[in-house]
C-alpha cells in the first residue's frame, strides 16, 4: 500500500488492497478500476487518476449498471443479470457466481444487507440470498410488484425505493424472504 501508516494511529492490520480503488460499471466496458490511492499518499503534485483495470470477460458485465460492494464481492447489475465478481484480488477480478433471466427482468440497482442482495429490476424489488456468493438463490415470493423500481437504500429493517410516479416506496424488509410494503409516500403527488 502507498498509503503513509502511522505508529500513533495503532494501526493492527494491513488495509486491503480492494480499498485502493474506486468501482465504476459502463455498460460496454463493465466493471472499471480506478486507482485512487494516489490521494492519500502525502503528495499533492500528483493527485491524478489512473484506471486500473478494466472487466467484461466474453461481455457478461454489458449493460452494467449498477454495483454494490460487500466484503471481498461487487455485485453488478447488467443486462445478464446480477453478476457476482470476486475483488479479493482486485487486479485481478473473477466472475464467481449470477442470478439472471427469467428471475431477473433488466436490473436497475442493488442494495446489499447481511446475507441478501435487494434488487430493482422491471418488475419490482426481488431478493438474491448471498450468504454463499458463488452461489446466489433467488428467494421466492419476494417479489414486491412496482411500475418504475429505479433505486434502492436499505437501513436495517427497511428498504427505500424510488418507484417514479409511485414515489418513495418504504418496504418492510425485517424478513428479507417476505418483503411487504410499508407505506408510500409521495409528497401529495408531488414526487413523479
């Protein structure tokens, strides 16, 4: 790592070195790197940006959209689905795992939480269970039907949607395998 360690921050272990860099998708070049670690190194003169790697093996990340990390995983939204890649090694990223059509219709965003992945696709929010990332099952009857999922935020047991005209959906996520509407609000219709 390039970042300066100080003895007076008691530092006990290395930082990872997935937190060297910046995750971005594209939806033709998939899964981009950037270093971003010459930010922190005590150097102003040379605060400039590098991509580091770029990712789309055989296309599979076309279309990405969007990505969430959790742990040692980016979980990437594209046009095959949700992608799980390894970033344990980050220069070297693999595809370990993916749930895709027909459980996932075009996916728009992902929220990770524990053990699940909350997914916005064209259908609504539906619900990935990750506990084993290189095998990711997508949970029946999870599937809380919404017109224009486009976003999601999850804080314990709730998940935010901004659902288009529908509004802020708040969904009652406590049990990830039974996801139930809360309430909506929209602000008397201001929000579309």
């Amino acid at each position: 790592t390039r970042r300066v360690h100080r003895p007076e921050n008691l530092e006990q272990w290395p930082i990872h070195p997935l937190y060297s860099y910046a995750y971005l998708t594209d939806k033709y070049e998939g899964l981009i790197l950037i270093d971003v670690m010459t930010l922190v190194d005590n150097n102003p003169r040379n605060n400039f940006l590098k991509r580091a790697v770029t990712f789309n093996p055989k296309g599979i990340l076309n279309g990405a959209i969007n990505l969430a990390i959790a742990g040692n995983y980016a979980y990437i939204c594209c046009d095959a689905g949700l992608v799980v890649v390894s970033i344990a090694n980050p220069l070297k990223p693999r595809i370990v795992g993916s749930v895709g059509a027909p459980k996932l219709k075009k996916p728009k965003a992902v929220a990770i939480q524990l053990r699940y992945a909350f997914v916005c696709d064209e259908e609504g929010v539906k619900v990935i269970e990750i506990t084993v990332p290189e095998r990711p099952r997508f949970v029946n009857n999870s599937l809380v039907s919404l017109k224009a999922a486009n976003d999601i935020y999850v804080a314990r047991t709730y998940a935010y949607v901004a659902a288009g005209a529908q509004g802020l959906v708040i969904i009652d996520a406590e049990n990830p395998e039974a996801l139930k509407v809360d309430q909506i609000y929209t602000a008397k219709g201001q929000i579309n």
